[in-house]
C-alpha cells in the first residue's frame, strides 16, 4: 500500500502540484523514472491532521518544477506511483468518460470488442397496474444495474450539455452521445397528460453476472411523478437550446410536462410500488425540481408565467439528483438579458455562500477535497460536485482563480491522491477501481474503462462485502474494490457526467 498519494495521471506543467505523505519525512525528491535522477528536491509542510482518514499527513508541493516527463515522488523511504507532467498528462481520459455513455446504451446492439453484445431490453413495458404497454426502449442503463430512471438521467443530461456549454472545445459529439438518452426520455412522456413515467425496470435486480441481453423479465414502467415530470421539463427546455432542428418538439415536450406539474403540485413523493425493488430515486420535495424546471423554460421561452414561478420560489442549491436547485440557477444566470437584476443579484450570492463554504473545508483538507468526514452513497459525485459548485461560479458570475484550483485539487483526490491511493476511474491510473459493480464488466469478466465508481461510503451496513473488509476504516478508506460492493464500487451515469464536465471544462 503506498503512503504518498499522488493524481496518477498527472499534472499540467503550469498546475498547482502536491503529493500527500503519510511518512513523516521533512523532505522529498522528484524522481525521474527513465533514468532514477532526482530532478527536485523540496520540503514537506508541516504535518496536519486529516480527519476524514484520521492520520497526519504532510503536503509536498512541487508546484515550482514544471519539467514535461514521467516522475515519482519519493521521501522517509517511500515511493508514490508515477504520474506525467505535461499537456498530454490526461491522455484519452475525457474520450473515455465520454464513451462510457455509449456503452450503457440500452436497446441497441454495442459494437465494443469483447464488450460487443446484442440489443437489450427491447420488448414493450408494461404500464404499472393495467394491461397496457408501451415502447419505452432505448436510453442509458443507469449504473451496474440495467433499470433506466429518469431523475438520474436528467442530471447526466444536463452535466453533459453544460460541459458542451462551458468548456473551451466543444465537441459535436457530445450532443451527439447525450441525444441517445433525450430521445428515451421523450419516450417516457404520456402524451395525452404531459407527465412523465418516473421509470422502467424489471421488478428486481437480476443476478450480477447476467449480461444484458439475457434479463428478459418482464419490464414494467413505473407511474407518473413530480419529480419525473419536473425534471424532464427542465431538461427539454435546455436541450431546445442546444438542438435547433428539435427546438420546437423539445420545447413542446417542457412545456407540456410544466402543465401536468402545475395541475399536480401536491402529488405524492415517488415510493416503488408494491413488488418493484429497484432503484428508488425517491426525494422528500419537488419545490427545487420545479424550480429548475421554471428557471430552464423560463430561459428557453422568456416567457414571464416562468418568471413569475421564480420570484416567488425560494433559490435552491444543490447539483445532485435529489437536489436541483444550482441547475436552476446556472440557467437563470446564463441569461444575457431578460433576467431580473436583483434576482441574479440574489442567485450569485447564494452560489457564491456555497463556494466559500466548499473553500473554507477545502483549505484545511490535505486531499484537496471539501466533505469533512461526511462520505456517503456517491461519495465521489460529492468530491465532483463541489467542484462543478466552483467553476459553475467561476464561469458565470466573475473568473476566479482560487476556485479554479480548488477544483482541480478534487479532480487529483479522484484521480489517486487520496488515502488509499486508489483512482476512482476505471482504465485510468496505476490502481484504478477493477472490480466494479457492474454488471456488464461482470459477465464479460473484463471491466470497460472510463467509468466513475461511487467511492468511500460508511453508511449502508446492508453492503455485507464492504463492511467486512472495512470494519473499523475511517471515512475516506471505507471503500473496496470489490464487484459485490454496491455501496462503494458501483458505477452510475451521473457519477460519470459530473466528473466529465470537470475534464471538459478544465480542458484536461
Ligand atoms: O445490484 C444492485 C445495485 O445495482 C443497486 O445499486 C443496489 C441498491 O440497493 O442493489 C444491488 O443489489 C443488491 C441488493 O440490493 C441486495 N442483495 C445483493 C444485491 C447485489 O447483487
Ligand atoms: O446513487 C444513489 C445513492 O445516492 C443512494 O443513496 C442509493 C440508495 O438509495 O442509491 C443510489 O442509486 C443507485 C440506484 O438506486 C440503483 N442503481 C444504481 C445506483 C447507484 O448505486
Ligand atoms: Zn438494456
């Protein structure tokens, strides 16, 4: 196991640059690893306490030596893993978490090697509680399970158009990767109603090694939801911005979800019905998923009945799938000019309270993160949350430097400078998650590259693998590598779209 933690991939020349050291060494050399030279020698920082991993660290910060190479760190007699200075440090790591989407496509024969299978999930679902079915086929498989939820797939919908949005190059196939799950989604919408079936699935989870296209229970489509409806109305009315030959149908898609939300506010929290166990994706309020949805029609329409929703909504914040309320402001605070200026005014402060909150638990963390001692479920779509907090301030309300940098220290805590020294991305780093909880990577028995694994995670004592070989481990080390773990190991499209807005956006 090794005590110097370092991002696997790299740093860019020019980029703040730290290693984290469990030894107690008050020096540390850069090894070059063609030849052994010692190219930079430095002092480590004072030894700090982290309290997420509970142990004292120190901080080498090797930030001055901008030599482009192969190098390792090396102090008190241990080494770290070797990591690249230099623009092509992180070498074919957005194409991958790119093309991760691809491979959960759902209904469609996928042409990857070994992974190639045929389509999937192809028969009609059934419609919870009637006779009737449905064409519901296509779309993403959410993570290591096959269900295919629409909560889930509206944040992954619209990280990635927000990458396409804010990054310095954007690819036409992103829209082109992210259309596939919108057309699924469109699919989902009862036409006659506007609202939105909040999922489809088999009623239980199959067995982990069983390849797609041999789950052949019968589908069933969970019933209309708040949440659902909201969040695809947000969705449709951002992708209308990004899609011109679809704009009207896009727009006429939001528009009508909007009506069957503001004929349903009091709808009841989304629970599974009886003899349905898969993911839930349930939220105790839809008050934020309205409030993104009205910020986004708002937005796409400049009509003033959206306004009005959102003088008298309270802001919300949060960038999760239960918590909207940042997209709703990303969108409001894109507007060049419609948008009410005490309002904006309003929406920056609170982003900017969110930042500086991330900032002041950032400065005292060794690992470059911003959680304190809380990981959770996804505890590495928290690390990248927090960061797409800062660069979504970064980009639309003034250039900040600091919160820059801020969030790429997250992006090096994902990528390997972390307690256990373990690159949370599949393919990606000297010890990348192996095992993860995935069904597909399970029955081949070969795990695609380019997937985010859901990270260290105290809290599910029901995840009987990942207690026994953590008992005991503080926060940030409650994590295994292991394909039964699914509280720590499994993989899920939102976790891939938040870190793959960070590398767009960051232009790693
Ligand atoms: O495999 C399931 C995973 O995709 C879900 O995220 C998780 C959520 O509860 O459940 C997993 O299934 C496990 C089940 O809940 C409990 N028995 C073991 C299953 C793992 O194969
Ligand atoms: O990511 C979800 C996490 O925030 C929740 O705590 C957890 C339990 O409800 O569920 C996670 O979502 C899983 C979903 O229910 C089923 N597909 C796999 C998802 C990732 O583990
Ligand atoms: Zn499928």
């Amino acid at each position: 196991m090794k005590k110097i933690h370092v991002n696997q991939l790299g740093y860019f020349a020019d980029d703040v640059k730290k290693a984290v050291c469990e030894t107690d060494a008050g020096a540390f050399e850069i090894i070059r690893t063609s030849d052994g030279a010692a190219v930079f020698s430095g002092k480590t920082g004072a030894a700090v306490h982290d309290a997420a991993s509970a142990q004292d660290v120190r901080v080498a910060d090797f930030s001055e030596f901008s030599q482009q190479g192969e190098f390792f760190v090396s102090a008190g007699g241990q080494e770290s893993y070797p990591f690249t200075i230099g623009a092509d440090a992180y070498a074919g790591l957005n194409a991958a978490l790119l093309d991760a989407f691809n491979y959960q496509k759902c209904g469609v024969a996928i042409d990857k090697g070994i992974w190639s299978h045929p389509p999937c999930h192809t028969s009609p679902a059934v419609i919870y509680g009637t006779k009737e079915t449905r064409d519901v086929s296509g779309g993403w498989h959410d993570a290591g399970d096959y269900g295919r939820y629409i909560v889930p797939a509206a944040m992954a919908v619209a990280d990635l158009l927000l990458a396409y949005d804010l990054c310095a190059n954007p690819l036409q196939e992103i829209l082109d990767v992210t259309w596939f799950e919108i057309e699924w989604m469109l699919k989902m919408q009862c036409e006659k109603t506007g609202g939105v079936y909040h999922k489809v699935s088999c009623a239980s989870f199959n067995a982990l090694d069983e390849a797609p296209q041999n789950e052949r229970g019968e589908l069933i489509l969970c019933p209309i939801s708040l949440t659902a409806t909201a969040d695809f109305a947000a969705t449709m009315a951002l992708a209308s911005r990004f899609y011109p030959d679809k704009k009207a149908a896009l727009l006429a898609a939001a528009e009508h979800a909007w009506t069957w939300c503001e004929q349903n506010l009091d709808a009841p929290n989304f629970v599974n019905p009886e003899g349905v166990t898969t993911g839930q994706y349930g939220d105790i309020t839809a008050k934020d998923e309205i409030f993104w949805a009205a910020c986004e029609l708002f937005s796409a329409t400049g009509a003033e009945k959206y306004h009005d929703v959102i003088k008298q909504s309270e802001i919300y914040v949060g960038l999760g799938w239960a918590n909207m309320g940042t997209y709703g402001i990303t969108a409001y605070l894109s507007l060049k000019s419609s948008a009410d200026a005490e309002l904006s005014e309003k929406m920056k402060t609170r982003l900017r309270a969110v930042c500086e909150e991330i900032m002041q638990k950032h400065a005292s963390e060794p690992f470059g993160t911003s959680l304190g001692v809380t990981y959770r479920w996804g505890s590495s779509l928290d690390v990248a949350n927090n960061a797409m907090s800062l660069l979504l301030y970064s980009k639309l309300v003034e250039e900040n430097a600091a919160y820059t940098n801020a969030a790429k220290e997250h992006i090096h805590y994902l990528l390997g400078r972390n307690p256990l020294s373990q690159s949370y991305v599949t393919g990606f780093g000297s010890l990348p998650a192996k095992d993860p909880h995935h069904r597909p990577s399970v029955a081949v028995g070969e795990t695609f590259p380019g997937m985010v694994v859901g990270g260290p995670n105290p809290t599910t004592p029901r995840d009987v693998v990942l207690q026994t070989h953590c008992e005991g481990n503080p926060p940030s080390k409650f994590y295994v590598d292991h394909k039964e773990s699914f509280a720590s190991n499994e993989i899920a499209i939102y976790w891939n779209s938040s870190v793959y807005f960070l590398v767009a956006v960051l232009g790693m």
